[in-house]
C-alpha cells in the first residue's frame, strides 16, 4: 500500500518531511509492506515491522530511534497527537517519514486493515 492511500485511509497530514521539501511526491509513492500498532517500543522489536508502517501514539524521538532499528517505513502518529520538534529532527536525519491522524489506534488499524494492508508477522513466525 502506497503512503498516499494510508494517509487517504486515515486522513493524516504530513509532519516530516515539510510539504515544501523535495521529494515529496516520491515520499507519497513510498511502499508499506505491513502495519503494526504499538505504544511500548520493546514490542515493535519483536515483529517484523522492516519496510512498515509503524502505528503509535508516542510523539518522542525514541519512536524514530525504534522505528530506524526495526527498518520501518513511515511512522503514523494517533489521537491527534503532535511530534515533538526533536523527533521531526532525528526524523528528517534518518530519512522516516512521519504523519499524523485524529483517529484512534483501533480505528486507524482497522481502517487500514480493512483496506488490505497485512498485519506485521513476529519475528519467532519468520523462521
């Protein structure tokens, strides 16, 4: 699923990169593989989230450290929350995009589950 259906999905807006950055229109054709919702971070690191869309409520810089562990693809923001001007930061230097949705995390995973994106597998299910 392109990151343009996922934000058309779950009406999100665009965080980092800035809408006036290059590049852009390549970021909104960005694959996600799978999707995982999560607000504990130990958690992402027990599924295979690589090339991802990781779901969470946290707006802190540490989502963006997990999320470039795990090789997630975008970060999808919930409940209206904001990123942290640090988090935009450490997101614009390791390239993770991030958007943003009022919608709530249930309401946001079925939502795009319902749509066809697949559940991320764990890591025990792979081998």
């Amino acid at each position: 699923m392109r990151l343009q259906e996922v934000m058309a999905i779950t009406q999100a807006e665009l965080f980092s990169p800035g809408p006036s950055e290059a590049g852009n229109r390549s970021l909104l054709t960005r694959e996600v593989q799978t999707g995982f919702g999560a607000d504990l971070m130990s958690d992402v690191l027990h599924y295979h989230v690589a090339q991802g869309l990781l779901i969470t409520g946290l707006a802190n810089p540490q989502i963006v450290r997990t999320a470039e562990m795990a090789d997630v693809a975008v970060i999808l923001l919930v409940r209206g929350k904001k990123p942290l001007p640090e988090t935009l930061t450490v997101a614009q230097q390791v390239g993770i995009p991030i958007i943003g949705t009022r919608l709530t995390m249930f309401e946001t995973c079925g939502r795009l589950y319902a749509s066809g994106l697949k559940a991320a597998p764990r890591q025990d299910e792979l081998t």
